[in-house]
C-alpha cells in the first residue's frame, strides 16, 4: 500500500515543559515586562527555555514509517527486532508576546497582541500564529477580540494547570480539543459578583478554513471562570465541526485537510471536549489542583483524495481499517473516552514543588477493530525549583509512564509515544529525569 500524508506531522514534546515553568506568566512576569512608545503604549514580555532530559525505554526508530499518523493502519508497523533503551533529548522554546494599548476615551480601550513560538530555533507550528489579534473592551461591557488566538481548553489546561504540577503536555495537549484559532471572534464579560465571588463568561467562534464550502468548518468555545478567595473554578466546553480530526488539543482548527480540493471527496467529521478544573490555595505555601475532562469524537472514514504512487488520503480517525459500514469502506466510528489529573504545589521560600498525576482513560466505542481504545495511560512526576531572582528559574524533574497495556497508545493520545517519547506499542513503562532553566522578562 502506497503511503502520503497530506496532514503536517504532529509535533510530540516531552512530558514536561518545565519543572518550574509555572512561573511563565505569574506576577513575576509581568513584573519584568519591557514597556515602551508614547505613556508606555506597548509593551514586550516572553520567556526562554532550555531544558535536557534522560529517559528509559525510548525507541525513536522502532516506526518503520516514523512521519505517519498513528491513525493510519501502515502507522502501526514497527522495525522487527529494534533495539530501545536509554537516551537523551533535549528542547528549546522562546516565546514573546508584544502588546499595545490605548484609550480610546469614554470608559473604552484597545490593544492587541502578537506571539509567536519558537522550538529548537524553528517556528513551533509552522504557518500558525498563537496570537495575531486586536480587542475593544470596556469595564462595563467586557471586550470583543478578533484574530488569531490560543484557546481556553489548551491554554489553561496547560498554564497554569498542567504546568504547576510538572503535565502540562500530556495534559493540555492530549484529547479532543483544538489549541489555535485562525479567524476567531471572542467576546468575554465583564467581571460579575456572583454568590460572594467573582464570574466571567467568555464565548469564541471560529470558522476555520472559509474556502471549504461542502464540508464548512465550525467552532465553538465556551469558557467560565469563578473565583472566591482562595478557590478558583475553570469550566470550559469546545464543540467543532469539520476541523481536522486529531487527538491534538494543542492543534490548530482549520478545516478536515489542508487542500480545498478535497472539499467534495470527504465526508464530515466533528469533535467536542469538556473539561472542569480548580485550584485552591490551602494556605501560603500549599495549592492543591485537579481535574476531569470527556472527550468525544465522531470518527472520520478513511478516503484517497488524490490517487497516485504514492496516493494520498485524508485525515481520518478510528477507522475499522479493510472493514465497511453502511456501504462506505474503512469507515471511521464514533468514541468516548474520559480522563483526569491531580497534584499539589509547595513554596518553601525560593525553592518550589510540586507533583502531578494524569490518567488518560480506555475509550468506548463500537469499532470493531483495535484502534488504543483498550488502552490507558498514567503519568506521575515530581519536579523542584529554585527562583534565582530577575526572572531566572532553575529546575530538576522525575516521572514516569505506565500503560495499560502493550498496543497502540489510549485514543486520547496524537501518536504512540507522545509526551514521553515511551512508545505504548513496544513497552508498557518508562521513566525520565532532566534539568532545566526558565528565563521570564
């Protein structure tokens, strides 16, 4: 069978993305901004990482075809008798943020925002901006934001949540959700007293790719955030239609394949994801967080798009591959899957710990082939930092992985060893240490 994939190959990180990276846009952050123009009219904030780690049980050429996507049936071949053990991997991130404000008169404002990331010197996701985007808000209204922007479901799933307690990636990037929106329209409120606390409700729109007039991209995000004292409450819940089917939350939402041309070959495919969240501060040293979250996918039927040698397909999910339903071949079937974290952070003066768990669950679902929805996947870590002051962070890190069993990764997962680089395919546990430093200005 002739291969080709007209999807970009999914980025998989280490689990961590820094033991002490929950500091990335804390009060210290803002704290460092770089302010500048007229009455301070812009402003530069961003961070730099590097960060090197050791891990058992890698097998980085154990895929016969490595740049696939787990969800195609060639994916799941592996090289005969390959060899896995210890190795080394290593990562750079930098990220800048570059703000502008101005008001307007009469209780309103604007600003924009434009980030970009960079991973081991190149673009993190190459053609996407994390933020491209322009608001008016006003204390009495809220605001309404246009552009490119990262979304509440990864974002927040990753900072300050996975991040305070070492799972940010295997939290925040695992599931049924999109990470980056292209075209989005955001309105959120205002700030509302609620039961002796306080409320903000938040609602994006995307349409993703406009030219796909058959198939037309949708997407909705609705976000609510309460707070009273030392608790705080993340609610949010993201339904789409037509983006690319993955089990990527950190991914961009565009449209079921990158070429228009495929507009009239495919047929539709949707996903939804809904996560709670909180936190609470049980004194000045100790905040406890966790949280549940339910992915769904309908599934995507398995197609070439463009015949040739090699042919190319399009991006499907959990397909019953050389099966049939309904008439339509390799069709792809509808899944459930739910999954959890909990963890703890400590501050004993400049030094910070934390540890961390995530459980991604089995999913359910009627697909008559095996397709990682009997497999399961828990993470723990353990990480400690020391706050060097003007902005620097140094830390050192622990986990490890164990799956449920040997065989293609949980669904919620985008590829067989992502986030730990331990493919669930050729053993069921690893672990990892690593050191690090984190710059914030």
């Amino acid at each position: 069978m002739k291969k080709f994939t007209t999807s970009p190959a999914i980025r998989l990180t280490s689990v961590f993305k820094a033991g002490a990276f929950a500091i990335l846009l804390s009060s210290q952050a803002v704290s460092h901004a770089i302010d500048f123009g007229p009455d301070g009219m812009f402003s530069l904030t961003g961070f730099a990482k590097a960060e090197a780690q050791r891990g058992s049980n890698h097998c980085n050429d154990c895929q016969k075809f490595p740049a696939e996507n787990k969800q195609r049936l060639w994916a799941d071949e592996l090289v005969i008798g390959k060899p896995y053990g210890t190795s080394n991997t290593h990562v750079t991130l930098f990220q800048p943020w570059l703000g502008a404000k101005y008001d307007l008169g009469q209780g309103f404002k604007f600003n924009a925002l434009v980030s970009q990331r960079w991973r081991d010197g190149k673009e993190d996701i190459p053609g996407f901006w994390y933020e491209k985007n322009a608001a008016i808000s006003h204390d009495d209204y809220g605001s309404i934001r246009i552009g490119a922007m990262t979304t509440r479901t990864w974002s927040i799933a990753d900072y300050p949540y996975g991040t305070n307690i070492g799972v940010a990636d295997v939290w925040g990037s695992s599931g049924a959700g999109y990470g980056l929106l292209t075209k989005a329209v955001r309105y959120t409120s205002r700030i509302m007293d609620v039961a002796n606390g306080d409320l903000v409700l938040e609602a994006s729109y995307d349409q993703g790719n406009r030219d796909f007039k058959i198939n037309q991209p949708k997407f909705l995000e609705l976000y609510a955030q309460y707070r009273q004292g030392d608790l705080v409450v993340d609610a949010m819940f993201q339904d789409s239609r037509n983006g690319n089917p993955q089990a990527w939350s950190h991914g961009p939402f565009t449209s079921l394949t990158p070429n228009i041309a495929d507009d009239a070959k495919l047929g539709g495919s949707g996903q939804s994801i809904g996560m709670v969240m909180a936190r609470y501060q049980w004194d000045a040293r100790l905040e406890l967080t966790g949280g549940i979250r339910r992915n769904r996918w309908s599934g995507a039927y398995a197609v070439i798009t463009v015949p040739g040698d090699p042919a190319q397909w399009n991006n499907m999910f959990n397909v019953d591959w050389n099966g049939s339903l309904n008439g339509v071949a390799n069709p792809g079937y509808a899944s459930t899957s739910n999954d959890a974290m909990v963890g703890a952070r400590y501050r004993m003066g400049q030094w910070t710990a934390h540890t961390g768990m995530a459980y991604l669950g089995k999913a359910s679902t009627q697909n008559p082939s095996e397709r990682g929805q009997s497999n399961s996947a828990l993470v723990n870590t353990l990480g400690l930092g020391y706050d060097m002051g003007n902005g620097l962070q140094v830390y050192g890190f622990v986990g490890m992985v164990r799956y449920g069993r040997l065989g293609l990764a949980p669904m919620s997962m985008p590829g067989n060893a992502a986030f730990t680089n331990v493919d669930s395919r050729v053993t069921r546990s690893g672990n990892w240490a690593g050191l690090g430093a984190v710059y914030v200005f």
